[in-house]
C-alpha cells in the first residue's frame, strides 16, 4: 500500500512538472556587457538543480575522503572491544569450570585489550568497571592456585580501581571476596576487619551477615554468632528447621563458655523466650549452674516450665529428654542435699500418681525421698521403677541406691546383690 502511494505521488509530481514545463513561456535575461544572453525559465530551473546535485555528491564524498582516518580509529577500537569481550567471557567460562591459569591468563588479556584502548584516547563509561572486574577474576584464579602474591597483586588493584572510579556496587564485591579469602586462609583477624570496611547498608545484607557468621565461628565469638543467626532468621535466610537447630547449636555453646555462676546468669537473662524454652537449652543450663555450684532453686525455676509440659502432656518432651531432665534434678537433689524444696516433691509426688506407668517419674520421686531420708518410700519406689527403667544410667543409680539404702538395714547379701547389678548395668566411657 505503501509503494503504491509513492508511485501515485511520484506521477503526480510529474504530470504537474509538466504542466509547468510545456505551458511556461517565462525567459531569464542576463546582462554581461557588451552581451545579453536570454534563458527560458525551464533551463535555469534543471541547471541550478543539477548543479545544487553535483554540489551535494562532491561535499559527501570530500566528508567521507576526510572521515576515513577517524572510521579506521574507530573500527580499531571496536576490534579491541570485541577482543575484550571475548576474552571477559572466555575468563568467566574458563573459571567456571575449573581452569584456573586460563582463565587468569584471559582476565590478564581483557586488561591488556582495555589499557590499549586507553592509551588510544578512548573513554567509555564501563572501563573502570571491567579494570575491577578483570582484576577480582585474576585474583580468584590466583586464589584457586594458591598463589597468594598474585592475588594479593590483583586485590589490591581491584579495591584500588573501585575506590578511585567510585564503580557502584564493585567495592562492595571486592571486599566480600576478600572475607571469603580470609575465610578461607582461617584468618578471622583479617576478615572481620574487610567486614568492618563494608557500609552499613551492604553489612545488614544476607550475604554480608551469612560471612559474619562464619567469621564469628571462627574466631570463637558465640555471642556474636548467635546475634548474627537471630538476625539470619528474621530474613527467613534458612528454613524454620535449620534456624531452631542452629540457633539451639549455639546458646549450647554459649551456655558452655560460663565459669561461674553469675556469668551463666547473665548469659540466660540475654536469652529470648523461645530459646529458654527449648528443652535441651534448659536443660544444659540448669546442669551447668548446678555444676558450677550456683543456687539449685534457681535450676529448678528454669526447669519448671519443661516439667509443667512434661507433666500436661507425655508427648511434651522425648525419651531422651525426660531421661535429661530427670538426671538433671536428682543432680539438683544431690546438691541441694538436705534443703529439697517441698514444692518440687509435691510436684513430683503428683506427677507419679498421675502416670504411675512412667518409670521414670517413680525413679525421681524415690531419689527425693532418699535425700529426705524417707528410706522406706525411696525403697518401695525404686523397687517398683526398677522393672521398667529403660536408660542404662537410671538403671545403675537404682540398683545402687537401692544397694545403699540394703547396708542401712545391714542386709548385706542384698546389698552385695545390688551392687552387682549396678556394676553390670554402668555403661562404658566409650560410650
């Protein structure tokens, strides 16, 4: 439709020409003394249009003869380019998969390619960002071959390039590649001082607080490291199940890092409720305070909460951890000696008659009364726990209570049979 409007166009333009031509009797006179030379009108018009035509073609081709040094220029550099790109590519190619002296021998190429361009004259907007681009490539190759000189060349080059130019976003890269190296060299001196570097923006990014995390393991700094996973689970940067058991993981540690009591009071209080619930948390604590010889009634309090979910439901707790909790109180016990609180035996009075069928229950209500030297009842309990006791340790302590409690009497031959039994159920160091 197009083409067929231009023709009607086209015959138009010609029929009017025509027109114009065939019916103009106009003349041009021009004087030259002594001459007078008489032109038609249609003559002057074709000469001056050829002669505006020639005019046109001779400027175009004297622009394209005077072009032709800057066109040559400029066909080099785009060479150059094209060079460097390839060679950018063949760089990142050649990393990934696995060939390391290729691919530095390419990054090396690109800066070649990009300081002839340079030394041309050329400027373009991305230069700075390939130089730190070219350079952070050639120091994780020569990362990869453990040639810590070339890298430590090309790092600083890069981080120098990204600093001076201002390259949006290359600093921050930089100096994340360089914790990661100092990770990787077990430096945790140098990497957290690359993480004191990075800006707040870029340190509160997951990727930043993942490293710092490392860092922080690194260097010992629970405390640091468990900040830093709390903050690692408000950005949902591990699943709910990981989070529990690394942030779990943790406060173990930390718990285990107190010396005395009033530290590992000071550490509890700078936990979150959810963490203090966490069973094998309380109960790691209270153990340790007991240990240390901090205040038994202060154990206790902090194991009251998963006694109550013990108690309100069987399926509160596991296996394991009723068999924790339980040696954890009669070790509260034992070092309570004769101040048991009375509360805590009404409790576990109650809870053993309401399951008389846990073992365990009955084994812990026949250690209390034990310490209130209540002998006939601690006798009757364990006697009736002993059949059911599962866990080897609970097993061995029954029977030498009960062994204990046999020498009171003076019988003797059921005291020896008792210690026997312990014997043979105390489990190995090994184990």
């Amino acid at each position: 439709m197009r083409i067929a409007l231009w023709f009607l166009g086209l015959f138009g333009v010609a029929v009017a020409l025509a027109l114009f031509a065939s019916g103009n009797q106009g003349s041009i006179t021009v004087f030259w003394p002594p001459y007078r030379i008489d032109l038609s009108v249609n003559m002057v018009v074709v000469a001056l249009t050829v002669f505006f035509v020639l005019v046109h073609l001779a400027l175009k081709a004297l622009s394209a003869l005077l072009s032709m040094p800057g066109q040559a220029r400029s066909w080099r550099i785009r060479h150059q380019e094209r060079v460097m790109y390839s060679a950018f590519l063949d760089a990142l190619s050649h990393l990934i998969a696995g060939r390391f002296i290729r691919a530095k021998k390419a990054s090396e190429l690109v800066l070649a390619r990009e300081a002839a361009i340079a030394r041309s004259g050329e400027t373009w907007a991305d230069a700075a960002r390939m130089r730190v681009l070219s350079h952070l490539l050639a120091a994780q190759c020569a990362h990869s071959l453990q040639d810590r000189v070339g890298r430590e060349a090309h790092f600083q080059k890069a981080l120098s390039q990204a600093t001076q130019f201002d390259v949006g976003g290359s600093r921050d890269g930089v100096l994340l590649r360089a914790v990661r190296w100092a990770l990787h060299d077990r430096d945790s001196v140098a990497a957290q001082s690359w993480l004191d570097q990075l800006p707040s923006g870029v340190a509160r990014r997951t990727v930043a607080l993942r490293l710092r995390l490392k860092v922080a393991r690194l260097a010992g700094k629970t405390e640091s490291a468990l900040d830093t996973v709390r903050l690692l689970a408000k950005h949902k940067a591990f699943s709910e199940v990981s989070s529990q058991g690394l942030v779990r993981a943790l406060v173990l540690e930390y718990l285990h890092t107190a010396r005395e009591p009033e530290q590992l009071q000071a550490i509890w209080d700078g936990l979150e409720q959810p963490e203090r619930e966490t069973p094998e948390v309380a109960i790691a604590a209270a153990g340790i305070l007991v240990r240390l010889g901090g205040d038994v009634s202060v154990a206790l309090d902090w194991l009251l909460p998963l006694w109550t979910r013990m108690v309100d439901s069987p399926e509160g707790l596991t296996a394991i951890q009723k068999v924790s909790l339980i040696r954890v109180i009669e070790r509260g016990f034992s070092a309570a000696q004769d101040s048991i609180d009375t509360v805590w035996l009404t409790r576990i009075e109650q809870a053993q008659q309401a399951y008389p069928a846990e073992a365990g229950l009955q084994y812990l209500a026949g250690v209390a009364c034990l310490h209130l030297k209540l002998w006939g009842k601690s006798q009757q309990l364990m006697k009736q726990a002993l059949p059911r006791l599962q866990d080897p340790d609970l097993l061995a302590n029954a029977w030498r209570v009960l062994a204990e409690l046999a020498q009171r009497q003076g019988d003797d031959a059921q005291a020896a049979h008792a210690w026997r039994q312990a014997s043979q159920n105390i489990r190995p160091l090994h184990s």
